[in-house]
C-alpha cells in the first residue's frame, strides 16, 4: 500500500481488488503525481478522470491501487476535498459491478 496510508476501503470484481489510500503529508514532503491508468486495465472507466492535483507542501494524498499497484494518486489541500474525490469514485465502480471488499 503506501508508506503511511490509511485505506479507506477495498473493492473487488472477478479476480481484481482496488484499495483506496490517504496519506497525510507535511512541507517537507516531495512526493507527487497525478496518474491515471485503471480504466483499462480493470475494464471500467471511474478512474480515467484525474485532476490537477500535482505539487508538494502540505495536504492529503489520495491512492487507488489496482491489485496492489498504485494507479492514481492525487493531492489535496484537505482531507474533506480528498474524501469527497474517494466517495464519488467508489460510487462509480460499484455503479461498474464493484462489490465491498474487506
């Protein structure tokens, strides 16, 4: 998963598993990216859309991992903007035939 990261939930479809993260980060953190590439692989299209979530400083990070591999990642400023990003794209893959997962 991620060094310090929190999963907030799994979901699971045939033999796939995505996990959604949040990783607090303070000022000295460098990490970033804003990476997209679980539309194919995993046969839906929730995770296609990213945003301009790439800088450092403090903030909250949000992962997908798809089977173990990190397949999105953003910043937020806040853990509230960041959850609100997890929930609408947990919404879509289970409306794709994602089923909870723990």
């Amino acid at each position: 998963m991620t060094d310090a990261g929190h999963r907030l939930w799994r979901l699971r479809k045939q033999y796939q598993s995505i996990d959604a993260a949040l990783t607090v980060e303070g000022s000295a953190a460098g990490r970033h990216s804003d990476s997209i590439g679980l539309g194919g692989a995993a046969g839906g299209s929730a995770m296609d859309a990213g945003g301009s979530g790439v800088g450092s400083g403090p903030g909250v990070v949000l992962q997908f991992l798809l089977s173990g591999e990190v397949v999105y990642t953003r910043r937020w400023p806040t853990r509230e903007l960041a959850m609100e990003d997890a929930t609408a794209r947990r919404s879509a893959l289970e409306r794709e035939g994602w089923m909870p997962h723990w």
